[in-house]
C-alpha cells in the first residue's frame, strides 16, 4: 500500500513540475489540424496540460425537450428526448477541415471518476451516443447530440471525447478520469449544476465521492470554496457524508477545516470561503453517494452564488469536481 502510494505521489509531483516549469509536452497533433473542447473559460486555446479546475467546461450543456437551441444549462428530463451541445474549436491559423467521431457519455454527479472505455465493465461512464462522420472547419462548429434514456431526476456529469485519425490524443489516457482531461484537449469534461433554491428550505444536491485508481485504498479530502460571495452566512451548507464515509471520517479523527460534526453523518460548513474535510479512506473502484445540503436564508433571497466543491488527493491535488450555481428565489 504504501508502495502504491509512493508511486502516486511521484506521478503527482512530476506531473506540477512539469507544469510549474513550463515543460508542457508537445500535442500529438500540429495546430493547423488542432481540434479541441474547452476545460474551463480561461482555456481559450486548448493548452496540454491545461491549468485549473478541468471539470466546469463551458462548451458541454444540456438542453431540455421544448428548447433544442438553449444557451445555458439545464437538468435533463427523464423519459423525453433531450438535447446535449458540445462545441469543437479549431487554434489559431487553422487550415482544412478535421474529420472525425465525437463520443458522449455521463456518470453520476461528483467528483473522481474512473475511465475505461467502452468495453471495460469497471468503468464509470456509460455512453450516451456517437456522432459519426463530424466535419470540424477552421472556425469550428457545434454539435446538437440527442439524449435519451436519463436513468433518473437529478443533474448528471457529462464527458466528451473527440476521436479522430487525424488529431489523435497527446498523451494516453488511463483510469484517472482528471488526468486524462488535463491533458488531452480533445476531452472535454462538464460537471456544472443549476440550482434554484427555495428560502429557508434544505435543498440536497448529489456528490459521489470516488476513488480515481483500480488498486488499493485511497485517502481523498473534500473541499468546498466560494468562488465570489460566499453562500454560508446569507445561507447554510451542509454535508450529509452517509453513515460508512462518515464512520470511516470519525475513526481518521474527524479532521478538517472550516468545518464541524452537525450529526451522526453530517458536517456543517462553517467558513463559506474555503472549508475542507480531511482523511475520507475509499476502497478500490468504490464511490460513495454523499449529499451537499444547501438552505438559503432570508438575506440570500434574490442572490446568486457559486460553490465549486472537489475532492483532492493527499498531497491536495484536484482529482475531480462539481462546480454548484445557486440561483436563491
């Protein structure tokens, strides 16, 4: 075990190296025939590796049935046809059309999330559809894939891939679902959720916590950041860890920061800006479905907020997340 994680943390390591020192690899693909998705707002160019958070793409969102053409996001309505927009921009100096399938897929609402393909039955993604014979021009274009079969209620994590012979993946992808994302700009990675919340009414969102690797044990924190105005204070954010994670967090100590016991499975968020919980132990290819609470006080009404909550490795680094869009009523 800790063999195992030794070699992860030196993966880890090399891997911020290589970033702080501006050793970034060389894209499989030259920039002429370059296709790729977006990782976050400030990813204008498809950097590999890009820089930070990779699991907020902006070019993936989902459209409900009566409004194929939307422009922002929307929870997918179980039992009709609903619609999924992925964009696929071309770099700077772009020449000829790029020919190739783009490939769709979702897993449940949360962070770390494992990746095997299509065949492997440990893999956490099931697919959604392929769109064959994509033709991408020099200004790019935007796809309208159609989604049937929404397993339930609720907001889903959606993951694109664009395959093609003639702008192939820089580096090859593995089981870490991040890392794949990180560097390949040809993954594109979505896991925004809407939320309209009543006042003074505990909304519960979905978060499932997950081991990233295939072997062995992994220690994961959890951690909750405002990003602008903080929703705690105005509002109140609870996370109800469910009775074996929170068994498991109180034989580790009940570590962490910004954050104290609420119940018997429950930690309330104490510091809106930043609050983390630390030592979560999961076992090999497990994920736990956890529940992120949110109830917006009297002050929140009218207010709009941002709560980005991922999970990290030991070391702190980023192995997935769910950024939360709070719109208060």
């Amino acid at each position: 075990m800790r063999s195992l994680q030794r070699r992860r943390s030196a993966v880890f390591v090399a891997a911020l190296a290589a970033m702080l020192l501006g050793a970034v690899p060389a894209s499989a693909t030259p920039s002429y025939r370059d296709v790729f998705i977006k990782d976050n707002a400030a990813d204008v160019a498809g950097a590999e590796p890009s820089a930070g958070a990779v699991w907020s793409s902006p070019d993936i969102w989902v459209c409900p049935p009566w409004d194929a053409g939307c422009a922002v996001d929307h929870n997918p309505i179980v039992g009709q046809l609903n619609w999924v927009h992925v964009k696929l921009n071309r770099k700077a100096g772009a020449e000829t059309d790029v020919n190739g399938t783009l490939r769709l897929y979702y897993t449940a609402m949360g962070g770390a999330a494992n990746w095997g393909g299509d065949a492997d039955p440990f893999d956490d993604w099931t697919k959604i559809t392929d769109a064959y014979g994509v033709t991408v021009p020099p200004g790019g274009t935007e796809l309208v894939l159609p989604w049937n079969g929404v397993p339930g209620p609720g907001h889903y994590c959606l993951l694109a891939r664009w395959d093609s012979a003639a702008d192939t993946m820089t580096t090859a992808e593995g089981p870490n679902t991040l890392t794949n994302t990180r560097n390949n700009n040809n993954i594109g990675w979505h896991n925004v959720n809407t939320v309209e919340l009543p006042q003074l009414q505990p909304q519960p969102e979905p978060f499932m916590v997950g081991n990233p690797w295939r072997e062995g044990d992994f220690k994961t924190n959890l951690v909750l950041a405002a990003d602008g105005k903080p929703f705690v204070g105005p509002g109140r954010i609870v996370v109800d860890l469910g009775p074996e994670l929170a068994a498991r967090w109180k034989q580790a100590g009940q570590r962490g920061v910004g954050v104290r016991p609420a119940g018997d499975t429950t930690v309330e968020i104490v510091d809106g800006k930043f609050a983390r919980i630390d030592g979560l132990v999961l076992k090999s290819r497990e994920r736990i479905p956890t529940k992120i609470v949110f109830t917006a006080g009297a002050a929140a009404a009218g207010g709009q907020f941002v709560v980005r909550v991922n999970q990290t490795d030991g070391q702190g680094v980023d192995v997935g997340g769910v950024e939360y869009r709070l719109t208060v009523k």
